[in-house]
C-alpha cells in the first residue's frame, strides 16, 4: 500500500507564445502571466504533498518564450519543482486540451 504523502501530483499548465486576440496579447505578456504564477507557486502552500507544475509548451517558434522555458525548467517551487515539456505546433490542433493531454499521455507512468 502507497503512503499517501509519496503519491506523486502535478498541476498542468499549457503554454503559448504567439500572438492572441485577448490578453495576454503576445510572448511578452504571457512571460509576464507565468512570472506571477511561477512566483504563486514559490511562495504559496498548495495544501498537498509533492505537487510538481509541468508547463507544456505548444511551441510555435517563438525562441524568447522557448528560452524563458529553459531558464525555469527544473526550478524548485513549495512543495515540488517545475517541469517543461514541449510539443509541436501542428498547426494549432488542440490548443490547450491538446496539451493536457499531451502531457497525460507523456507522463501517465510517472
């Protein structure tokens, strides 16, 4: 029987750096958006053991965005670290649903 404080967590977080119609707007902003939530995760207590934050990016080329995921990649938060996983383009299919389940299928076993 698992130990209930073992059992890995994880929160997902999907990413895009290209342009949007509503905010955040374009690479710059959404850098922005994810400095305050990387800062959330930082400084608050998520109310669980071991929660690691797994950013996955739906990348579509923007090399700033790409480079700011580098930097934090493996970045130690409250209770866990964040994690940065990538995906294709692909023309946009599956926006953020796609990523959630781009990183399920990725991660299942871990």
């Amino acid at each position: 029987m698992m130990v209930a404080n073992k059992i890995k967590k994880c929160k997902v977080i999907a990413t895009y750096f290209g342009i949007r119609r509503h905010y955040p707007y374009d690479c710059d902003d959404t850098i922005h958006v994810l400095q305050d939530s990387i800062q959330n995760e930082i400084d608050l207590d998520p109310g669980v053991d071991n929660l690691d934050i797994i950013l996955v990016n739906h990348d579509c080329g923007v090399e700033k965005g790409n480079e700011f995921l580098q930097s934090i990649d493996g970045k130690e938060i409250f209770c866990g670290k964040i994690r940065v996983i990538t995906r294709k383009w692909d023309e946009g299919r599956g926006i953020s649903l796609g990523s959630f389940d781009y990183a399920f299928k990725k991660l299942q076993n871990e």
